[in-house]
C-alpha cells in the first residue's frame, strides 16, 4: 500500500503527489468519501485509462486545480455499484444498483481511480444490464465525446459525415451513433481495421494518414458537410470539409479554417450532467447500437503499466483498472 494520510478508515485509491511519468502513479489511501446533498457515493469496480488521465498525470490539468492539494487521483469513468445516497437525490437511484458514471476529477472529490468515488447524482445512469464492469467502464467518457461531436455538427439524415480516428475509442463510437442517426459515414482505417469499420455500419472506408483529406474528396468531390476529427490531426483534414462545412475537434483546436469551414472544438465536460443523454448511451450499448471494447484488464496497482500501454498507441478499446 502507498503513502497513508493520517489513522482513519482509508480507500485505495491510485493518485499522484508530483506530476510526472508513469511511474509517478502510486497506491495511496485517501479518507472514506461521503456523500453529499445531490451526491451518490459508489462502490468502484473498474475505471478505464483514457488519454485524459495521462494529461492529469503530466500537470496539463494543474491550471484547472488552483488550489487544490495533492494527490491527484485520475480517472473520468467508473462502473460500480451505488453504496450510498446523499440527501436531496430524487429516487431514480437506489443503494445496490450497477451503475456507471462520468466523473469530474478536477473536482474536491478526485477521479474515478479509487475503490469508492463520490458524484452528482446526475452524472449516474444504470450500466448496461449485459455488460461486465470492465466493459460497462469504457462507454461513457468517449460515446459521449462522440455524440457531443455529432450534434454539434447538427447533420440532417442521409447526409454525409467523414470521421478520422475512426478506429479509436471515440471514432468507433462516432460511426455507430452517426449510423443510428442515420447519417451516410466515411471513416478512415489502416487496413488491418477495415473489416471492424464495415462491422460499425461505415459506409466507406478510406486509408488512414496524412492523405486522408485527398481520400476522402476522391469519394465526396465537393467536401463532405462535417468531420468529426478523432485523430486530431487539424489543420491536415480541413481540405475534406465542404465550403461552409464544420470540423470537429476534441483536443481544443480552434483553426484558423478556410473556404468559410467552422472549426469548433468540444468539451465532454460540458455534458457530464446529461442524465438523460447518458441514459441513451447506455440503452444503445445494452441494445448493441454501440460496442464496448476492452483492451485489456489489469489490477489497480498496475496503472504505471496501463499508462505506459496507452502512450505506446496502437489499442483498440480501452484499458481498465480493477478495483474489485
């Protein structure tokens, strides 16, 4: 076990007390949360690593925790079980129930890497009856970056909608819900993910890389109306969107674009109280409108290996801690 914060009930939690490398992740314990008015405290079971957590990690998010002392406990996404209710909640929850939830780690209350986790009672939506925690874990954070990008885009039925990246955790979402939507899709592949695009319902599938732009106007001469740009290459996708057309971003981009192109970049956080909107994403994934991908499942206290999997790139789905 790692360092110990005074004598009381503890927590396991994984967290750093100095930004840094994989390895500045420990094992701590950290006091027994309690849940607050409008707050549901959870029981974790698992919590996917995402490229977010390695953000935490390094100190990106410290201008965004001013104030706040270590340690900083990653994590954004947790599945579990709900052992506590705060007051004030309005009973659409109950003591027992799986569930899964986004969670806020910015917040007083750290992110989703500990054994229990306090949240907004508006961030927890019941999991996914068919699924296992571990899989149950990798649905929300990035099904909901994919939907926040595409009703962005605000797309009419049957038009066309190009998404790069399209192999990765948000892409592989972004195809699906956009098919659900009924939207025509390109996305782009290396070949050894074509046949896993065409299982996602893309309509084409294009060679991924630095051309992808030239590929896919040799399929939509004109442009496509938007780009959901999931492998956040910016500036280098531009050319495939349509005069007066939108990109998407999810890495903060904001342009310059051209030919009247938008380019709009977008927060997840900005949905993480979306009870209603996560309460869709999960139906859709017990419906299999939405796969849920594990990569693999690693104990808790190896979340130094999980990160450094994670910055070597090439999974596909989401590595998750085990908290049980």
């Amino acid at each position: 076990m790692g360092r110990c914060v005074g004598l009381f009930k503890g927590v396991k939690a994984v967290g750093v007390y100095e930004f840094g490398g994989p390895d500045a992740l420990e094992v701590i314990d950290l006091p027994e949360p309690q849940a607050g008015p409008g707050e549901v405290r959870i029981r974790v079971y698992a919590a996917a690593v995402s490229p977010t957590d390695v953000l935490l990690r390094t100190g990106g998010h410290a201008v965004r925790m001013a104030g706040r002392r270590p340690p900083f406990v990653p994590g954004m996404d947790a599945a579990g079980v709900i052992d506590q209710i705060g007051p004030g909640c309005d009973g659409r929850l109950h003591v027992g129930q799986r569930v899964i939830a986004m969670v806020m780690f910015v917040g007083e209350h750290g992110g989703a890497y500990a054994e229990q986790v306090v949240v907004p009672a508006a961030s927890v939506v019941p999991a996914p009856a068919n699924a296992d925690f571990a899989a149950a874990s990798t649905l929300l954070m990035n099904a909901m970056t994919a939907r926040l990008a595409l009703d962005t885009l605000g797309l009419r039925a049957g038009e066309t909608v190009a998404v790069t990246g399209a192999a990765g955790a948000v892409g592989g979402f972004a195809v699906e819900l956009a098919k659900a939507d009924g939207l025509r899709v390109i996305a782009d592949a290396a070949e050894r993910d074509v046949e896993l695009l065409r299982g996602f319902g893309a309509d084409h599938v294009v060679e991924r890389g630095a051309e992808v732009a030239a590929r896919i106007r040799g399929l939509v001469p004109g442009g496509v109306p938007g780009l959901v740009d999931g492998s956040d290459q910016q500036g280098e996708v531009l050319g495939a969107v349509a005069d007066g057309g939108m990109l998407v971003e999810l890495r903060g981009w904001e342009g310059p674009g051209e030919r009247g192109v938008r380019v709009v970049p977008v927060m997840v956080p900005d949905r993480i109280t979306d009870t209603e909107g996560l309460t869709t994403l999960s139906r859709q994934a017990e419906m299999g409108v939405l796969t849920l991908r594990v990569a693999e499942v690693l104990p808790a206290e190896q979340a130094p290996k999980a990160h450094r999997m994670l910055e070597a790139g090439g999974l596909r789905g989401r590595i998750v801690l085990d908290f049980s």
